[in-house]
C-alpha cells in the first residue's frame, strides 16, 4: 500500500508540473502597458528610467500569489521591500511566486523600469488566492503610481508616495509595437547530459550555483572571471586542483552587468555599469575596491549597449558596442572610418513594432583605444549589435553580428554574419527597410553568412588538443539556437571565405561567452536574460597533429606615406578588398586625385570621389556609363554613384528615368533591386506597368517584396487594372509568413497602395478589398509542388553548418540530378554545362539557389539552349553537344541527347529559356537538398555512394506498411491526407516496421487542429499509442511530448522557430535518436536536445488530436541510420 500511495503522489506531482508548464497563463485581463506620468508617447530617450508603486489590501494572508510582468526593456521589482527579481527580455515576460512575500493588510508593489531607447512600457499583473475573498487581481494601470528618481525606502509599505503622480496608460495587452507577451516557466539549467558534442568531444560541468553569467576571461593564473547578470564580476576558485571550481570571491562589486572583460597586466578591464555609468573601467588587482573610469558609453548595459573589449596586436584595447549606445570620449581624427551616412535612396520604412526606429549611421561600430583611454578611435561600423570580437592568427579582426529575426521574410533581411573587419569597413546595417545591399562598393560584404541566431562569444582556438581542422579557427557562441560554430575560413585574394561546422550544440544551450584554456579546452559560460548559468569545459580524447598556419590573405594597407602610384594601381584591383582599402585612402586626402587608368580604377575613383564631397558628375552622363559597363564590378560602382548624385540632385532630367527603364530588367538579381529603386525614385513613364510585369513574373517572394517596395513610389501611370493587379498581389502577401514584423510591413504596402485609389476605384474594386489579411490564403496542392525560394534558401541558411550534413549523400544527389551537365572536380560529364568546382567563391548561397530555381533568369552564351526546327515541323530545344556535317547532337533538358541530322534542319536560334530544366529541387527532400549544396560549396569531388542512406517510409501510393482507423486517412497525389472531426480521444496512423536508432525527416502541413510524429512508441488498443512525440500544433511546434505517459518533456521555445515557422504552408522536421540521445530539428532550428532512455525502440504514428477538427497532410517521409 504504502508503496502504491508512494507511487500515486510521484504521478501527480508530475501531473502538476506538466501543467504548469504546458497550460498557457492567466490573462492579461485589464492590465495596460505604462510609464512614467510624464511621458508623452511610448517612445523614450535612452536609459530612461521609471519607478512604479502599487497599494492594496489583502484580508489575509494568500494561499499562492503570482506576480506576472514584462518591461521594454528592463525591470527590479520588490514586494514589501523585498527584492523579487529581475528581468530584461519584453518578449519573454517573468512569472515570480510572491506568496511568501504577501501578508494581511496593506502590501506594496515596487518597480524601477529602465528603457535602453525606443518603445518604453511595463504591465504587470498580481493574482492571488485570498481565503474568505476568492481571487484577487492587482492590474497594472492609471492607477499605479510613479517618479523619476528614487528616494529612501521607496520599496517599502510606509512610504508616503503622495507626491507621486499617475501612471500614463498607453493600452492592454496585446497594445502595437508589443503585442502578446509570454509567460512562461524559467528555463531549465543545461545540463552536459543534453548535450551533443562531435564524436570524442566531452562536455563537463566544472561550476554552478554562481548565477546567470554572460561574460569570461582568465586571469594570469588561468583562473576564471566571471560576470553575473546584474551582478557582480566573480573569480572562480579550483581548491583542490581537480578542474572544477568550487567556491568563488568576488573580484569587484563596483562594476556590474559586464559584457566584456579583459584581464591584462595585473588587472581587468571591464565594460559594465559602473559608479560613474556605464562604461569600460579598470580595476587593479591590488586594490580591486577601485575602478577607474576609461571612457564612458551612452544608455546603459542593455543587450544593444557597449560589449566585448579584447587586446589587438598592436597593444591597444578593442571594443565592440552595439547600435544603441554611442561613446561619449571624442571620435579620434586618426580614425579610419571617416564617411558614412545612410545611403538610401528613397523613404525607408520603419521597423512596425518600434525597434530602432531613431537609431542612425554608423549603428554598431568597433573601437580601438589606447589604454589610459586618451585616443578613441573608430575601426568600422555598419554592424547591427555584434557582441564580440575576436583576431585569428594572421592578426585580423573578425566580429560576428546579429541578424534581426523580425525581418526575416523581407528582402532586407540579414542572417548571422562573420565579418572580417579591416580599418574603415562599413558593413551597412542601417534601421528599417535600409539596409545596403552587398553588391555596393562602398560597403563589404561579410566572410559567412551563418543562418538564424543570437551570436555571443566568440575566440580564436589556438590550442593543439583538438581535431587539426579546430586549430586556428575562431569559434562562436550562438545562444538563440544553442550552439557553438566553428568558422572554417580560408585566404581569398586579401580577405576570406568560409563555412561553419556545428561543434556542439544542445538544447538549452543557453552559451554567452568562450574562453580557451592553457591546458587546450575549451571553458563557456551560460546564462543571459535571467536564465540558469553555469560554466562547463569541452575537451576532445582523440589522437591530435598539430595544424599549420594557414596561408595569410594578400591584404595591402594604405596610410598617409602611401605612394599615390600605388594607391591608384590599387584602385583598378581584380580584389574587392584592395580596392575598397584603396578607395577609403583616396578619401582621407581632400585634393588629392591618383592618375588611374581603365575602367575599373576610374569608376572606383570616381565613388571615392563622390562619397568625399566632391561634385559628382551629372546623372545623365552616369546613366550612359551604365548602359555600357563591362563587368559586374564597374556597373555595381557605376549604379552607386549614380544613386549618390541622384539623392543629392534637387530634380532629375525625365530622360535619365526613361534611359534608367530601358536597363530594367536586369539579369542580375542585386542589380535588379537598384534599378528598381531608381524607378521608383525617379518614376518615369511607364515604370508602373514594368515593375509590376517583372513582379508577376519573378519566382522570389523577397523579389517580389522588393517591387512593391519600389512600386508604392509611383504617384501616378496607374491604371485601374494595375490596381486590381498590385491588390491581387497584396492580398497574396499578406498570406505568407515570416518574422514578427512581416505583417506590419506588408501592411504599409497596402496603406500606400490604398492612397492611390480613387472613390470609382474603390466601388470597382470592392469584393478584392474587403479580403481580410491572411483569409485569401491558398492550401498548398498535395503532392510535391514548386520547392518555394524563400522557405527553401531559410532552411540552407540555418542547416548547411550542421554535423548530419553528408558530404556522400551530396555526391549521390549530385550524380543523380547535376553530373549529366556539369563537373565538379574528377566527378560529371561537364559537357553542356558549366563546371561547378569553385561556384562558392563565385556566387553566394542566394545566387546559387536561384541559378537552379530560376535558370534561365541569366544564361551564359557559352550554354545557351537552341532551339531546332525541322523541315518535318518538329522543334527540339536542347544544349548543343556535338555537330559535325552529317548531325546536330542536342542534350535535352529531360537529360536524353536527340541527333538530328543537318539536312532536315530548316532553322535554328538561340532559346529564350536555359537548357536546364526548371524544378530539379522538386523531387528531393530538404535534407537531399541542403546535402547537396553542402557538397557544391565545399567544392571537393567525392565518390557516390551507389545508393541513397535515405529510404522512403510511405509509397505514395497507398497505405501499406501503415494502420490507422478506417475512413480517417488516405492517399491523395502522393501525400498522406489525415483528417478527422469532433474526436473523442487521439488518434493514430501506426507503422507495421519496429525502429530504434535512426534520422527520419518529413514534411508536415497542419491546416487546422494538432498533430504531431510518434517515434519509438508503443501500439494500445483502438489506434491507441504512448511514447514519445515530436508535437505540432499552437505553441508546441517542435516540442517533444510524451503521450500517455510524462507529458511535455521540452517545449521549444516560440521566440527561437517561431520565424522559421510557416503558418499556412509546409514545415520540415528532422528527429534524430542515437542512443538515449533526442534531437528535433524543425525548418533547420534544432529544438530538442535531450538525453532520455525510457524507451530506445518502438514504433513510429502520426497523430490525429482528439477535438473539434484536426487536419493534416504529409510529404517526403524518409529514414536512414544515423
């Protein structure tokens, strides 16, 4: 008995705490976002701060209390004088537990509030269950109470806030630019156990219990500095020299909220808040009760705030700030970065939900400082919010940025970059819709493009006690995604090329910081954003040979003793680099013209000469430049000075818009986006109906954006039909996913767009303008449809760096679908199509998905198709392989060769379209896909294995090898089709075949309802099953749930998949089981990491929920071996 009761009280403590942890929170009810009696509008200046104080009465003590509340963008809350907690992430709201806190009669809420800049508001909520009184709500409103400045014991229950004034009120939950907040329960500590290091990698946890930690260095003695969250910087001690760190003592508590520390020369600097604001401050080690103030940062240490500082070879100090604080210290004349502004050549838009709406040129930029903090210089600019940088071997300076994951779905969005940062680089972030696009030649482009993420820490490895291909990389720390990357660079004329390899990830990996140890292993922190930190070492067991240094970029610097003779041979450089170095000096120097020669060097001195002030040349003239560019880079620096002129021209000849229409379309996408700017910017006759063709024909939903971009412009050459045309096209739009700011964007296309109806137009138009958004959407065709651009470029991006990617299964891929054409290395024919061997260093992953997507968007003369027409009126179109007197032997796009023989030729031209078909991609899954261009990039040949590791789960055909309740599911063009309504209980779709170590992918379409993949589980009765599920549907995407038994196990947080997610379309799964190991992966985010051995083997299930619909279709069901 006892032990049944045991059991009993075990299974409902577990119950509870699923519950709590799955059961959304109580609503906001009548709570509203506040601030300060003073404020006039939600937007504030930086590092603002506001203190809230709200009074009740309780009748007695409560029997549970929660306080829910979130702050744009930080918050310390008291109860009674009693310090609660803390937070500093809006979108991920805190939950506290006050019912200890709480006491019969009068209680107090206490808040201080601080915003970093923008958008400032707080809500809160206080719901308590009070015996005698049921449940009593405390709301955040016009009724609390607040003051600028704190005063003596202002937390507490007795102060008299009678001089304090009302809150001002700006709306209830779900109030622009915040919209829903959520709730949740604090993230679990990580754990090594769930963690997936590369085979021979070790993970070990070596200190805990010493708070949240954001930052680390290493003393002189090898000894970990720490920075606590809101805290005070820590040394971790080693008592008994076993590696790990028991105890600590606090290094400085002057100094807190560090992001950057740097112990050097008996003592640590550190960039953190400190007594005389924030700042990058000294402290001796022997007198660590004193910080010395070096120079000071504006606003205060918010996630875009002043950063990582980090010794440069030239002994001096560098530090990274993020694009919302500025340094106050003077910006040195010896700077390198001398000119910047925005460069945008027509009205941007702002981000929708109010993020750095006033933020300007040069955002986020790189520092280099002498140590006594006399000389401020600024490096580079141009960066969003990198948060740490880093030298490589050769000595150059790599930062790796943010991206901004609102944006993802628009065509100014960027992923995660690896910059290679040289002196007076801007890498063109600006806010909103302005962002430069990599083809300007007065910005660079960056090393890797690294996917979706929030990068961190990163370091150089210099140890000898990993693998040879870690040694001399830089690696970094990815805490969105929950990972650690290795950026495998390599020299490309004066700059590098690279690629990322997942070195270890997990889930929660919550990494802020790296540090490399004497001993070779790696030391990371994890914390950040109020979450459970710890310190952990990865080390590797296996045999090492030491790397050499790879071989050194050729990069020129240029100062003032530069010869103008070398300067100007500079210019006309076949490397971007150079000549962008080379440009940057031509600059510094008013007066000074370097005599050039060719094209090149002319049109690069031409930019230069322009971004310095001097006059530009007319913009009619630029225009016929244009027209006759020899090369990609003379046009890119051509198009750029000729946007410049024209945003300094006051009016523009008409001719020149005309001249400007007559080059659009371009072949070149980049290209294509500047002229379209143009036009709109200069709106010619006839730009309307031009713009609104290429929008109708482009395959691109970022293209696509990009268009109507341009074409909200044009004030006039509208017709009613191009009206109808570009509405049929917004209520397509505003059907498509994309990150948290896709659909207010998409909205200001439709404001602009509705300026330019006219009453008659509106009538005529009526029924296409009363589609609500996102209720004109289209359910994708069963089957396997057109690879989508977008989804599938997103889905490249965050998985190409992943340790599942096969190198041999991308060789098989390419066998099979690419070696008919081309040649890569020793493998492919090669014989009518390009060689792809070097197509990394030619085209970037954007460029080289559209080339396969869209090939005949550029054809190259060299393979243009023909087509062939006979004298018996047949027409064969295809690649010309061979031709002799006697036959003409065309490849056609079907791969056949047809010969025709001369004689019956009547005629023949060149094609319009490539000879490579289109959709190549649409019958591989995404796995095939990215395993291919994983291989294309790499650029190595590799024997195909002669089958592929992937097999199908599910015919296409019919149900066989699967069970599931009759009349529930079937087969329809290829696609598993489950539906059901009014469910009592869930159900399943079983498979016949048992599995226990596998990677199975498939693609999920959820219409309506909740479903999900049952894997290593177990039949019950009545298409019954329990086990483990990788779920789907509302806020459980891609969490793993345990049917029938635990429940959730690890609910994946919505603020990491939610912009990869696709609401109305398609998604793709990857769950991976090796062992006790489980990893999900949905759209290219992993999830799930986690370490769980309850069942090793079982069946798979798809799922049917029980309610009042559920209805889902799957694709491309697809297993291999690990």
């Amino acid at each position: 008995m006892a032990g049944s009761i045991v059991r009993m009280l075990r299974i409902l403590a577990v119950a509870v705490a699923f519950l709590a942890s799955t059961l959304p929170a109580q609503p906001a009810g009548k709570s509203q976002w506040i601030w300060g009696h003073w404020a006039e509008g939600k937007d504030r200046p930086g590092n603002e701060s506001c203190l809230f104080r709200a009074t009740f009465e309780l009748g007695k003590g409560p029997q549970s209390a929660t306080l829910r509340l979130s702050c744009d963008n930080r918050f310390e809350a008291w109860i009674n004088g009693q310090r609660i907690g803390a937070g500093d992430s809006w979108q991920r709201g805190a939950r506290f537990d006050v019912r200890a806190r709480l006491r019969e009669g009068k209680n107090v809420v206490a808040i201080r509030a601080r915003n970093d800049s923008g958008p400032a508001g707080l809500i809160a909520w206080l719901q308590a269950q009070v015996p005698g009184s049921g449940r009593v709500r405390i709301e955040s409103g016009a009724s609390w109470k607040t003051a600028k400045d704190a005063t003596p014991d202002w937390t507490k229950t007795d102060f008299d806030d009678s001089g304090w004034r009302a809150a001002k009120a700006f709306g209830l939950m779900g109030t622009a630019p915040w919209g829903r907040v959520g709730f949740g329960a604090p993230q679990a500590p990580a754990r090594p156990q769930d963690f997936a290091p590369l085979p021979g990698f070790l993970v070990q946890e070596v200190a805990s219990g010493v708070g949240s930690l954001i930052n680390l260095c290493l003393d002189d003695r090898g000894r970990p500095i720490v920075s606590v969250e809101r805290g005070a910087v820590l040394r971790l001690l080693d008592n008994d020299g076993d590696g790990k760190y028991e105890s600590h003592e606090t290094f400085c508590s002057l100094v807190k909220s560090c992001q950057g520390l740097l112990y050097s020369r008996g003592g640590l600097y550190a960039v953190g808040a400190g007594p005389k604001g924030t700042g990058l401050y000294r402290i001796e080690e022997s007198s660590r009760n004193e910080a010395r103030l070096i120079g000071g940062f504006s606003g205060g240490m918010g996630e875009h705030g002043p950063h990582a500082v980090i010794e440069g070879p030239d002994d001096r100090l560098y530090i990274v700030i993020g694009n919302h604080t500025k340094m106050k210290a003077k910006w040195s004349e010896r700077s390198p970065l001398k000119i910047y502004y925005e460069g945008h050549l027509v009205d941007r838009y702002l981000d929708p939900r109010g993020h750095a709406r006033n933020i300007k040129v040069p955002g986020g930029v790189v520092l280099s400082i002498d140590r006594e903090g006399k000389d401020w210089q600024v490096v580079a600019g141009g960066f969003r919010n990198a948060f740490d940088i880093a030298f490589n071997r050769h000595g150059q300076l790599f930062a790796y940025d943010s991206d901004m994951e609102w944006d993802i779905g628009q065509p100014w969005y960027r992923p995660t970059r690896l910059y290679h940062v040289v002196p007076g680089a801007d890498f063109g972030w600006r806010t909103g819709s302005a962002k430069w696009s990599e083809i300007y030649p007065d910005a660079l482009p960056p090393a890797i493009d690294c996917g979706r993420g929030s990068p961190t820490g990163i370091v150089l490895y210099d140890g000898k006690t990993f693998p040879k291909r870690f040694q001399g990389t830089i690696l970094g720390a990815d805490w969105a995604q929950g990972r650690i990357l290795a950026f495998h660079l390599e020299a490309d004329g004066a700059t590098y090329r690279g690629r990322t390899e997942v070195l270890l990830s997990g889930r929660p990996l919550n990494v802020t910081d790296l540090i490399v140890e004497r001993s070779g292993g790696l030391l990371f922190t994890c914390g950040g954003r109020g979450t459970r930190g710890g310190v952990y070492r990865l080390s590797y067991s296996g045999e090492v040979a030491e790397m050499p240094i790879r071989p050194r970029p050729r990069l020129r610097r240029f100062d003032d003793a530069s010869p103008l003779e070398e300067i100007a041979e500079a210019l006309g450089s076949e490397d971007r680099f150079t000549r962008y170095l080379a440009a940057r000096e031509v600059e510094r120097r008013p007066g000074v013209r370097p005599d050039v020669e060719g094209p090149l060097a002319s049109s690069e001195l031409l930019l230069a000469l322009t971004r310095r002030g001097d006059d530009p040349l007319p913009v009619g003239l630029l225009t016929v430049m244009l027209a006759d560019a020899p090369t990609p880079a003379i046009r890119n620096n051509i198009l750029r000075c000729l946007e410049l002129a024209v945003m300094k021209a006051r009016a523009v000849d008409p001719a020149v818009g005309e001249a400007v229409l007559h080059l659009f379309p371009s072949s070149d996408r980049a290209a294509n986006r500047e002229l379209a700017l143009l036009l709109g910017r200069m709106a010619p006759k006839g730009a309307v109906g031009e713009l609104l063709d290429q929008l109708e024909k482009e395959k691109s939903g970022l293209e696509q954006i990009h268009l109507a971009y341009c074409l909200r412009l044009l004030k006039a050459g509208w017709t009613r039909s191009d009206k109808a045309r570009i509405f049929r096209w917004v209520v397509k739009a505003e059907t498509w996913s994309g990150g948290a700011s896709f659909p207010g964007y998409v909205k200001y296309l439709r404001t602009d767009f509705e300026k330019l109806l006219s009453d008659d137009d509106r009538a005529a138009m009526k029924e296409l303008l009363a589609i609500k958004p996102g209720a004109g959407r289209v359910h994708l065709a069963a089957g396997a449809p057109m690879r989508d651009f977008n989804r599938t470029l997103d889905f490249l991006r965050n998985s190409l760096g992943t340790e599942r990617r096969s190198i041999h299964e991308g060789a098989r891929v390419f066998q099979e679908s690419c070696a008919l054409c081309h040649k890569l290395g020793a493998h492919g024919m090669g014989a009518v199509g390009p060689e792809i061997t070097t197509a990394s260093a030619r085209y970037t992953l954007e460029d080289l998905l559209t080339t396969v997507v869209d090939p005949s968007r550029e054809i190259s003369d060299q393979y243009r198709a023909l087509d062939v027409f006979t004298k018996d009126d047949d027409i064969f179109t295809g690649l010309p392989v061979s031709e002799t007197e006697k036959a003409l032997v065309l490849m056609q796009g079907t791969g056949e060769k047809v010969e025709i023989p001369v004689a019956q030729i009547d005629s023949r031209r060149f094609a319009k379209t490539s000879g490579m078909p289109e959709g190549l991609l649409n019958a591989l899954s995404l796995e095939e896909i990215a395993d291919l261009f994983y291989y294309v990039r790499k650029g190595e040949s590799e024997t195909p294995p002669k089958q592929s590791v992937w097999r199908p789960l599910f015919n296409g055909k019919d149900l066989d090898g699967w069970d599931g309740k009759p009349g529930l599911w079937k087969v329809e063009n290829g696609t598993i089709v489950g539906e059901m309504k009014g469910g009592a209980t869930n159900t399943f779709l079983i498979s016949e075949e048992t599995f226990g170590d596998f990677v199975v992918q498939y693609e999920m379409l959820l219409e309506e309802g909740n479903s999900g993949l049952q894997f290593r589980s177990q039949r019950l009765p009545n298409h019954i099953m329990s086990g483990y599920q990788s779920d789907a549907g509302a806020q459980f995407w891609g969490s793993l749930h345990e049917e029938k038994g635990r429940g959730m196990l690890s609910q994946a947080p919505k603020v990491n998949w939610g912009p990869a997610f696709d609401r109305f379309g398609w998604n793709h799964f990857v769950v991976e089981c090796q062992g006790d190991r489980i990893r999900i992966t949905m759209n290219g985010i992993p999830t799930v990491v986690l370490r769980d051995s309850k069942s090793l083997e079982g069946l798979f299930g798809f799922q049917l929920h029980a309610g009042r619909r559920t209805a889902v279709r799957l694709r491309n069901v697809m297993i291999r071996r690990p």
